[in-house]
C-alpha cells in the first residue's frame, strides 16, 4: 500500500549580529535579515547531518551569495553554538516554527570589517548549510566592524513554515479503494520538530478513531511501528521515501484501522481512512510515504 501524501516544509532562515563590551554594553545591532539556504546545505537534511548549524562563521567577501556556495568567500573565524536558546510557534499565514541558536565569540577573535556570514558543520572554513551577506535596516549589504576589544554575537533563526491545508488523497488495499485526508498534527508543539531542535522522527501509529484539529492527534491511538528509509538520499531530490511495516501482530485495530498518524522529519501529520483497513492477524501492512523539503518562499 502506497500513500499518495507527502509531508512537506518550506526552509528559511535569519540572521542578527550585535558587538558588546566586556560589561556586556551592546555596541552595535544590524536587526534581523535574510539567508540564503544553499543546495549543500538541502541535501545535508537528507543524509541527516549531526548538525546543520554547529557552528556560525563570518567573512570579509562581498560577493552575492549563490545556491552552489560551499564556503564562505573569504573566510575570517567560526565559533560552535552556544546555545539553542528558544523555540517558537508563530501563527500565520505561514504558520511556522523557530528554533533560534545563539553563538559567542571571544572578545577580539572575530575582529576585523565583516561582510559576510553563514551556518555550517566545519571550524575551519565552516562548510555552508546557509549564508548571506550581512545587511543593514534597509535590506543593503553593510560592514560591521568588530574592534579588538568587543564580543561578537550571532543569532540564527532558522524557520520551519508549514502548510495547514487538508490535503486529499487515496489508494488501494486488496483491491478496495480507500480515500482521505492528510493533515498536520500537533502543529503547535515544538518539540516534535525534529528539523527545528525536537526529536521523536519515524513513528507510524495506527488508529480506530478520527483525526483532530491540526493541533492535536487521532482519537483510538493504538499501535506504532518504527519507519525506515526504504532508499539512501540521492543529492538533489530534496525528499526522502519512507516505509512502516506493521506485521501480522501488529496494527490489529477493532474496527479496523481509520487513520493515521505519523512522527515525521518535520513535526507530525495525521491521516483519515474510510472505508476502514481491515487489519486483522491475518495480513501484514506496508505503508509508503514522503518527507519533502525546499525554500522558503
């Protein structure tokens, strides 16, 4: 059996840097501004990075960020996250969810006339999953200059937008068309984003209950099989296919089964059924799904 769904997010991200003193007086703030996520850095989501913003990097280049970069243009210094300081639902439209990653250099060790800046895996010229050049109030490239005796912040925001439209969808088992719809679940909670600093990715439960809002789950829950990738990550796709298997001790719902509900890569979804899957200890059932991913907008 083979879903005709796909969860699938838009990406985006922000960059704010601000210069402090050693009494933590900000000197300077250039607000919030665009990234660009690179094509290394989509394909990072697919072969499941440790990482995807372990360290922040900053550079003196100019040049106009592309989708093929890998580096930055003239690489200065990197630093690791300090911390992943928060995570937000933010109600559209777009609704989306933030996960905001905050990076301390030491006093002097980004010093120098900064141009540029990216997210990466890699301290020495930090392999790029986004970069920018860094801009002013008004959306124009500027130069922060870092002087010897001031500290360097970096905040990342990387935004996770969603779509909370049903969406329809059928397929057949033995022969019997079965017909629905997909649609989030627990789009508020955060901490199941695991692209977004959450966790809990792959579980596939079944249920004899009926779907919720797109903040909540299906009632008559029963049981959960781990997903597995039924193929490696080919770079470029920008989706990865997955697969439940429920065998025949498994998944056997009184009723039969009418909905769905699925820990995936970007939060979670949900999906009704009807007629009903018969799943009895007689059968086994195999679930195919996709997990896709691209820019924002």
């Amino acid at each position: 059996m083979k879903l005709n769904i796909t969860e699938d997010v838009k990406l985006g991200g922000k960059f704010r840097l601000r210069t402090r003193l050693a009494d933590g007086t900000i000197t300077k703030d250039t607000g919030w501004f665009d990234n660009l996520l690179t094509n290394q850095g989509l394909n990072w989501i697919g072969n499941y990075p440790a990482g995807i913003a372990q360290y922040v990097a900053v550079g003196t280049s100019s040049t106009t960020p592309a989708y093929t970069d890998t580096n930055l243009g003239t690489f200065l210094a990197a630093v690791g996250y300090y911390s992943i300081s928060s995570y937000t639902y933010t109600v559209g439209p777009p609704d989306y969810v933030s996960v905001f990653f905050t990076y301390n250099y030491a006093i002097g060790a980004a010093t120098g006339n900064l141009t540029e800046i990216g997210t990466g895996d890699n301290t020495a010229n930090t392999l790029l999953f986004s970069h920018a050049l860094i801009l002013d109030s008004l959306g124009s490239p500027t130069t922060l200059t870092v002087l010897s005796y001031e500290q360097l912040e970096v905040t990342y925001e990387l935004r996770l937008y969603m779509n909370l439209t049903d969406t329809s969808y059928s397929f057949v088992v033995s022969g019997v068309t079965h017909s629905g719809v997909w649609r989030r679940a627990n789009a508020n909670a955060v901490s199941d984003y695991s692209y977004a600093g959450g966790s809990g990715q792959g579980l596939f439960y079944v249920s004899n209950g009926s779907i919720g809002t797109v903040n909540s789950v299906p009632t008559g829950i029963g049981d959960s099989v781990n997903a597995s990738l039924t193929t490696a990550y080919v770079n470029g796709n920008y989706y990865n296919s997955w697969n439940a298997y429920f065998p025949t001790t498994a998944g056997n719902m009184t009723g039969g089964v009418t909905a769905f509900l699925i820990y995936g890569m970007f939060g979670d979804y949900q999906a009704s059924v009807s007629p009903a899957i018969a799943k009895t200890s007689a059968y086994s059932l195999t679930i195919n799904f996709n997990a896709s991913w691209a820019r924002y907008p």
